[in-house]
C-alpha cells in the first residue's frame, strides 16, 4: 500500500533527492475574485528552473462547446512577471498550457487565478528544478 | 527471458533502472463513472517525472475530463476532446511529479453516453541525482 498522503497542498514539496521541487494546488473552485491557489513564501537557498502547468476551469464530464475563460498570473517577488488567459471553448486543443521560468533563490512565488464566471474547478501545479 | 506483463496497474522499469512506462489499453469511457485507464497501487520508493498522451479514434466529437489522483487529492483535472482536425494530438503532453511512495490514477469520465474507447500512453524517469 502506498503511504498516507504527505505532500502539502499549495505548498513547496522537496524531492527525495534534493534536486527540485513541486507544488500542487489541488481543486479550486472558480470565482471572479482574485484567489492565490499556490503560495510558496521561500523558494529555498537555490535558483530553480519551474514549469508551471495550468489547465484551466473545468466542469466534470462538462462540455467544451459551453467553454470557459480563466486567467492566470504569476507573482514573484511582489511582482507580476507573467499572466495569460486560457480559454476552453471548443476551437481545438489545447486547452491547457506549460510556462517555464527561471525563479531566484528565497524568492516568494504566488500563482493567482481568475476565472470570468464561478463555473468549475482549476487545478495548478508546478514541477521545479535547482540549477 | 521472462515475458514483461504491462497492465495499467504497474510502472515497468526499462532495464537500466532509469525510466518507465505504463499503457492503460483500450479502455471504454462513458459519462456514467470515472474510468479508471491507469491505476498504480504505489509507484515505488522514488520520486518521478511523468508524461503521458491520451488518444481516441473516435470519429464523433466527444468531450472528456481527464484528472490526476495521487494519494487520492485531485492535482490535476482537464477536458479534452477530438474534435474536427485537431484531434487529441494537438493536445500538450501532460507532465508531472509524483512523490515515492504515493498511489498513482488517471481517470477520465466523457460527456458521452455512448462507450468510447481510450488509450493512454505513459512514460517517464525517476528523479535521481545523475
């Protein structure tokens, strides 16, 4: 059997090894309000190379012709450095998206989304690597 | 030589202890539960980096939620579909990390009442220090 659970949500996971990191946001609710969805105060002592993939708001078993806007941001150091929109109505794939960045040492680092209607679920996560 | 079993409830280890894969065969998907298509009990003692493609021959338009569990949270969740010429293949590979020791399953449920048949495609590395 595997083990309980022991990553945190929202939250800086270190690898085993020591060579990254990752984040997940888990089930977000969609809401026209600003919400951080993954927080991360100290990056840790070394540089890291981040992906962060992005699959916009979904509706379980929904339908793509209906479709959905979100935007995402990407704030570190109190500044925006990045932010997009993700639009999935059915003008073919894909419907999520991959962004790559090289983030400082003990930088924090939010992911905000916005979505245009309260119509679903985001999901986030961030895969990371010390250079 | 022993034959590799390659079932969707296993990560087959390449030879050289580096990499692995996974395939969940064709699998039909209807919208009247969550479709299990790879299902790991424990993913083994290391971290790892996996990619995965979903793909369909289905010649209708069908729209399909695909979502990630590990430890049983939900990390990722999506809609897909294989509408006109896109087809799934325009899709981005999808990429993630899953920690040592968790439970790995990828779900997919459509909008279909109709059984649909999906294949996915798994492969990865263990996130050692080389």
């Amino acid at each position: 059997m595997a083990e309980a659970n022991q990553f945190g949500l929202s939250s800086l996971n270190q690898l085993d090894t020591g060579i990254g990191w990752y984040s997940f946001s888990g089930l977000v609710s969609a809401s026209t309000n600003r919400k951080p969805v993954i927080l991360i105060n100290n990056t840790g002592q070394r540089d890291s190379m981040i992906t962060l993939t992005f699959g916009g708001a979904v509706v379980t078993g929904g339908d793509l012709n209906i479709g959905t806007t979100s935007n995402i941001e990407v704030v570190l150091g109190g500044e925006t450095i990045y932010q997009n929109k993700l639009n999935s109505v059915d003008m073919g794939n894909p419907f999520n998206f991959e962004a790559s960045l090289f983030i400082p040492r003990n930088s924090t680092l939010i992911i905000y989304v916005t979505d245009t209607d309260t119509t679903g679920s985001h999901t986030s996560m961030i895969r990371a690597y010390y250079v | 030589m022993p034959e590799i079993i390659v079932t969707p409830q296993s990560l087959v280890q390449t030879t050289n202890g580096k990499r692995f894969y996974a395939y969940s065969g064709q699998i039909g998907v209807d919208n009247t539960q969550q479709w299990q298509m790879i299902d790991v009990d424990n993913i083994g003692e290391r971290d790892i980096l996996m990619k995965l493609e979903m793909g369909s021959a289905e010649t209708t338009t069908v729209d399909f939620t695909i979502r990630v569990l590990i430890n049983s949270v939900v990390v990722y969740i999506d809609t897909i579909n294989n509408a006109g010429e896109q087809s799934m293949a325009g899709y981005n590979e999808l990429k993630f990390i899953c920690p040592a020791n968790a439970s790995l399953a990828i779900e997919v449920i459509s909008n279909s009442t109709s059984s649909r048949t999906l294949t996915i495609m798994a492969h990865g590395k263990y996130l050692s220090i080389d």
